[in-house]
C-alpha cells in the first residue's frame, strides 16, 4: 500500500506530543474556507510512497523522536487514505514508535485507530450540524459520534477548534461548544482553542483558489474569555 504525501517534517509539541516526524497526506474530504494548506486538499492520482518506505524512514529518524516524541500524520485529511493509514500505524506502533493523527473526524472507521494511536487529535470546527455541512461541506454528525467514542474509549485525546470570527468564536458559540462536550461525555479531554492564522493565504491564490474568508481574527483577550468559559464548565483548557 502507500500513502500520497504532500509534505513532511519535524516539529516540536505543535502535532503531538514531543519532536515529530509530521507527514502531510494528500487530499481532504471537506472545504474549511481557512485552510492553511489548500495545495494539500486536492486528491491526486500520482503514486505514493510505500507504507514500508515511510516506516524505514521512522525508524531511522528515532532518535530524533525526543521528549516522547514519534510519528504523526495528519493533512488534508489523513483518513482519506485509511487503509494505508492504518497499516503504517500498526507497523509504527509494532516497532514501538509513538502515533499520533491529526483529524478532522468525519471518517466513520476512525474508531479502528484508537488502538492504534497514542494520541488522537481530533477538530470539533462546530457544534451545529446545519451550520458545519453549510460552510465546510460535511455534516458533523460523524464527528461528534467520534468525539463520543474517543472519549470514552481513547486513554489521550485533544479536541481543537479552530476559533474563526464571525463563524464559531463568540462566547455564546463558546457555551455551546461546551454544553456539547460535555454531552458527548469529553470532560476528561484535553480541549485547545487556535485562534484564527492566514499563514496559509496566499497559497490559495497560487493553487488557482479564492479565499473567501475576511475579518476573523481574534484577540487575545477573546481567546483568554473562551478559554475561561470552557473552564468553568470543568473543561480542560490546554495550549500546545
Ligand atoms: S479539514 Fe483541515 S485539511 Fe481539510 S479543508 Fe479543513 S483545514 Fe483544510
């Protein structure tokens, strides 16, 4: 099997815990108006590499894997490619090496990988399945199914949301994201707000792409009071 990736290198606490090795897979399932890394959300039929060759490289990179560090893999979507995805990860775990993803949660399989991951880093982009089919092309019915089972059954789980004004970054937003978790049984997680970045704008440009989004960034002070509000609904508030 193998995995298309558009993108590989280290970095330090931002994908998991510790220096990892991060490879970014090829295409994505939805359409975030902010993606920070449109050149990767297209499918592409090229050959990838084999899962083998990606699990060699780990292995040679291991002890560069400091501060239990290890692989993680995340996108575009990395459970687009889920049978490859799942068999390097076994072969990484079976080596001992420590996993990680980084998903948008919408597979239905992605309870087949929590045996798989030492962490699972899951995004919750809404808490309305209305408005989360809307603007990002998918329903979050899956998702919230997902966060469910993770945290009931997932030993280390972290919930980002991407906080974007104007879309998901009001202090109402934030109760209600916080009232959902706390449905979806998630008290024990690890829950981190990022706020909104245009690292990734003009690269939509370059890949023949309009960004659309304008006016959604912010402040500190705004993080600080979501992140307050979280907490006082006994969240685990966590930045990475
Ligand atoms: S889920 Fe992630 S990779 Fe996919 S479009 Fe949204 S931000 Fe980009």
């Amino acid at each position: 099997m193998t995995l298309a990736v558009f993108q590989k290198g280290f970095n330090y606490v931002q994908d998991g815990r510790g220096n990892r090795l991060v490879y970014h897979l090829r295409g994505c399932n939805l359409c975030c108006p902010w993606c920070s890394n449109p050149e990767g959300m297209e499918f592409s039929a090229a050959p990838g590499t084999p899962v083998s060759e990606i699990v060699d490289e780990a292995l040679s990179c291991r002890p560069m894997f400091f501060d239990g560090g290890g692989v993680t893999f995340t996108g575009g979507e990395c459970t687009c490619q889920f049978d490859a995805l799942k068999e390097a990860l076994t072969l990484l775990k079976q080596a001992g090496i420590s996993t990680a993803i980084e998903t948008n949660g919408t597979a239905a399989r992605l309870p087949e990988l929590f045996g798989l991951t030492d962490e699972l880093i899951v995004d919750c982009k809404h808490y309305d399945p209305g408005i989360h089919l809307h603007t990002l092309g998918a329903s979050n019915e899956t998702v919230l199914a997902n966060i469910a089972a993770a945290a009931a059954e997932h030993p280390d789980l972290l919930i980002r949301i991407p906080l974007i004004g104007g879309f998901n970054a009001s202090e109402e937003d934030m109760e209600r994201f916080a009232e959902l978790f706390l449905r979806l049984g998630a008290d024990r997680a690890r829950i981190e707000l990022l706020p909104y970045h245009e690292y990734g704008k003009d690269k939509w440009a370059k890949c023949g792409k309009k960004y659309t989004v304008h006016d959604a960034f912010i402040s500190p002070e705004q993080r600080e009071k979501n992140e307050d509000i979280l907490r006082r609904h006994g969240l685990t508030v966590v930045r990475t």
